[in-house]
C-alpha cells in the first residue's frame, strides 16, 4: 500500500526503529559527534537505550489510542493522562520538571559542574487528528 505522497505506507514500529538507528548512526559519523567530543574530553560516548526509548513511545501512543491511531487534543484526558506520564519518567530520571507558559513540560538537571549550564529537556504529547493531517497534508 502507498501513502498519497507515493511512499510506501510504514508501520509505526518499523518507523520508529529506522528513525532510531538513523538517529544513533548519526552521532557515530564525523569529527562533531557526541560520541567522538565525548571521547576528545575524556568522557564516556552517551548512549541511548533503544528499547526502553521505543518501549516509551509505544507506551505514550496507548494514551488516546482508537480505530484511526492515536488522537491526542491538547487538553484532553488523553492529553493529560500522557503529561502525566512523561512527568513520572522525567522524576524517575532525576529531572526537575515544570510546566513554561506554553504548557510545555521542561525537564531540567543541573550538571556536576556548577559554572556548566544544565540539562534541560521539553516535551509535547499531543498529536494530531489522523483525518486533520491528512486534510492538511493536501
């Protein structure tokens, strides 16, 4: 099956893990990588744990699923019951979290170093209505 744009039409899983390993091989190419300014500063390479970061998606994609895929409003239930959710893994992983006036979720860990500026991380868990992203897409 095609996609309008003529692409053939991807699962969510199988797009996820081409979106991972595309991700992780970019920072092992070149002389800019995390991996490579990690190892020139005497510092381990980091590493992301693939599995537990699709086992998140695939758990946040259940927030507002339905026939159609998953439809997240801001501001629905669905919407808040996956806030709440991205907050719990944020504390779990030591972040600092609060709410900016756009209703992003900011994660913020201070580093070691004091001088050094700190962690911060924001996430959004809404999505798009799949019939809205179609009529759009046109």
């Amino acid at each position: 099956m095609k996609t309008p744009s003529g692409l053939p039409k991807q699962s969510r899983r199988d797009f996820l893990r081409t979106t991972l390993m595309a991700t992780g091989a970019l920072g092992m190419l070149g002389p800019a990588s995390w991996a490579d300014a990690a190892m020139e500063a005497g510092q381990s390479a980091p590493h992301i744990n693939a599995d537990r970061l699709l086992g998140h998606l695939e758990q946040l994609a259940t927030f507002g699923r339905g026939p159609g895929g998953t439809n997240r409003v801001a501001y629905s239930e669905a919407d808040r019951q996956a806030r709440a959710q991205v907050i719990q893994w944020m504390q779990a992983a030591g972040l600092d979290v609060e709410i900016d006036a756009a209703a992003n979720i900011v994660g913020r860990r201070p580093g070691r170093e004091p001088d050094r500026p700190p962690l911060v991380i924001s996430a959004r868990t809404s999505t798009r209505c799949p019939t809205e992203a179609t009529t759009t897409a046109r």
